[in-house]
C-alpha cells in the first residue's frame, strides 16, 4: 500500500457532523483488549497532530498557510473527538490507565523487534522496562481500590509483574536527551517508529498530568504524578530522537504519512466491525490530508514528497499482540541499565559522585515517601502479597519476593 498512489476524496468531504461525532461506546466487558489498546493509540495520533499543526501556526508567518494548517486541523480535532467518544462511561480512569500502559509495553515491544536503527531500538527497549513496571504498580493500585484484576483488562496478553523499580527511573533531566536520527538517512520504519512512539508517550504523560488530579484518594493522586514524571522524561527521551533539522512542512508531511500508517494498520488488524468502519473512514480523510500536506510543500518550499519519503509504500502493518518472551529477555539483560549522557549504563558501573546519584536524593529522599514503593507495601499489607499476573517466574531473582518490594536495583551501585 502506497498512500501516495490512492486518489484522494476533495478535503472538505472531511468534515463531520455531530451525530459523526457520537459513535457507541465500545463495551469494556466484551471489547477486545487490543481495541481499547488502538483505540488510545490513534486518539494519542490524533492529539499529536492537532498540538503539532497548533505550534506550526504560531511559528509561521504566512497567514496564506495558516490557513491551510486550519482547516486540516479542524478535521484532526474531529478525528479525535470521534476516537474519545469511544470510551465507555463506565470505565474508569485507572481501569483506562491500564490500556495505556499495555499500549505502551506492547507497542514500544512490537517496533523494538523490529527496529533496523540499534540507537533507536535501545531506547525503545530502555524505556519498555519503565512502562512494564508501571504497568505493575497500576494494576496492585487497581485491584485495592476497585477490587479489579488488571490480568482481565489486558485479556492476560500481557503479563503483570515488577521490572525496573520506578522508584529507580528518576534520572538527572540532561541525561533524557539522545541523538536524533537523520530522516535523509533513517529507515523508513525508524521515522515511523520515532514519530509513533513520541506521539504515544505525549498522550500518556498528558492524561496523567490532567486526569491524575482527579483520582479519588491521595495515594492515587502522588502516583499519577510520579509516574506522570516518568512520562515527561520518555516523551523527552523520545522526541529527542526527531529529527531537529526536518522543516515544519517536511514534519507535516510525515505526521500525516504516519496517520496514514496507523489508520490503515488499524484497519487490517481490528477485530470489532464498528471501529473498523471508523478506521476506514480515518485513513480516506488521511489520504486527503497527506496529498494536501504534499501539495504544500511543493508550493511554499519547492519540494516533491520523494525528497522527504522516498519510497511510499508501507511497511509492514503494525499488529499489536502480546510480547511476553521478548519483554522477559530484554528484562534479563537490561534490569540495571540507566540514561548516562546521551547513552546508557548499568548503575553499578556509575562513579559515586554521578548526576544520577545526585538527582536520586533531591527527589526521593526517603524511600518510605516514594508513592511507587508504598502502593506495592500497601498492597502486601492488605492481601499478604502484592498483585501480579505471571506466566513463569520472574527472570530476575531479586524481583521474585511477593512479600517485600525492591527499591534498590537498577538505583543503588
């Protein structure tokens, strides 16, 4: 599939009405894990490309073009809008919490495998351990306060048990930021990954910056935001892989080239004919909104869209699914690796006087303050043991005790 090569409906057959954007809710008993799991994926796409077009506008000086960039981003909004309504009104902010992380580990899982780019694959597969142990930290916050098993919400694709303690992901904020790739050179697959994976972590850290707040119970509250601190370093972990020197109309063009991906990924892999239908409708308006992007930046910078994605087609489709064996292996041999400069090191290599070290202290403090250490020390506390779903034994033997959290690995030398 070559978007490029599809005739494109005229751009103002995008806009929908208000019943468009009203569609039923998915049911959060019946629905398939890995629909909700797309479900926040292109609404994460969706925001990206409406917050992207935004500063676009307030950085461009032709209100010609600015022009251009609203109406394309009007129909963004919409898209999105229609996303959202999916979520049902009875699933609540952590039961929906859980879709995130699962659509974080699996997806983070998915590309890493298939990664050309070894810089960009690990730090695919540095983040991943992050997301997967708060995955964990989530579903035993889940199953005190609503008496629900996560091990259900992800369809038990995807196992739930400690990684890299979160207590240990708080890192001096300079270390987050790592080379960009260079989209003249990158694999057409990288630039899709990097775009993916930025837009994907944004949404998260913003649902936890503007939903956490709301969560009923202080303890809920302190580890939205740690966690949501977490996210900020990803998505600046992240997004540092993009290339800086793409122009603001290159940017566009592969923000809806990788909209185009999705959709139709989407489209091949959904299993629920209602959503379906709405990915179909999707990817004809992306194909509008990528031939437009095209057409613009031939005439504002003389370019053809070759000079930016030589090659059209898609790779292959992204299918979301479970990684259990790869998350096991990337877990054993990466546990005690953290961010130094723009690579990474085991902490036990780290000098004593390192920023990580430093950075630690102001921070945490005292353990017994650290909100993703006492959730697991509640939990035991009340049940015996804290909550995991496990199809084998953790790889790490440190990680194995259900009785007594672990907040010195990956942290102390």
């Amino acid at each position: 599939m070559n978007p490029f090569e599809e005739k494109p409906r005229p751009l103002e057959d995008g806009f929908l009405s208000w019943k468009d954007l009203a569609p039923a809710p998915y049911d959060k008993r019946e629905a398939d894990p890995y629909t909700r799991v797309r479900i926040i994926l292109m609404n994460g796409t969706e925001f990206e490309a409406v917050w992207f077009s935004h500063q676009f506008h307030r950085h461009c000086q032709n209100n010609d073009l600015r022009r251009e960039l609203a109406i394309l981003r009007r129909q963004e909004q919409q898209q999105q809008k229609q996303i959202a309504a999916l979520k049902p009104l009875d699933e609540t902010v952590l039961e929906h919490t859980i879709g995130y992380e699962q659509l974080a580990v699996d997806l983070t899982a998915r590309m890493a495998q298939c990664e050309p780019d070894e810089q960009v694959k690990q730090a695919l597969d540095f983040a991943l351990l992050e997301d997967f142990d708060h995955l964990y930290r989530y579903a035993d916050l889940l199953e005190m306060d609503e008496g629900v098993h996560a091990e259900d919400l992800v369809g038990k694709y995807t196992e739930i048990m400690p990684a890299r303690p979160t207590i240990a992901h708080h890192r001096w904020p300079a270390d987050s930021v790592k080379p960009p790739i260079r989209n003249k050179k990158a694999a057409l697959a990288t630039k899709l990954h990097v775009n993916i994976i930025t837009a994907a972590e944004q949404q998260t850290m913003n649902y936890y910056m503007n939903l956490g707040s709301f969560y009923p119970n202080d303890r809920g509250r302190k580890l939205y935001t740690e966690i949501g601190m977490v996210e900020e370093q990803h998505v600046t972990h992240y997004g540092s892989l993009l290339d800086p020197a793409c122009s603001w109309l290159e940017s566009l063009l592969m923000h809806e080239y990788t909209e185009c991906y999705l959709y139709y990924s989407a489209y091949e892999t959904e299993t629920c004919r209602p959503v379906k239908r709405i990915w179909e409708q999707h990817f004809a308006q992306e194909i509008a909104h990528l031939h437009h992007a095209a057409h613009l930046l031939e005439v504002y910078e003389g370019k053809q869209w070759q000079q930016v994605i030589p090659d059209g087609t898609f790779p292959e489709v992204l299918a979301l699914g479970p990684n259990i064996e790869y998350i096991r292996d990337v877990l054993a041999r990466t546990v005690t690796l953290t961010a130094k400069g723009e690579g990474y090191a085991p902490v036990e290599q780290l000098p004593a006087d390192a920023d990580f070290f430093r950075y630690q202290q102001m921070v945490n403090g005292k353990t017994a303050n650290v909100t993703s250490h006492t959730v697991i020390q509640d939990c035991i506390a009340e049940n015996g043991q804290d909550y995991r779903f496990e199809t084998a034994e953790n790889p790490i033997p440190a990680l194995r005790c259900r009785t007594k959290d672990n907040t010195t690995l990956g942290r102390k030398a």
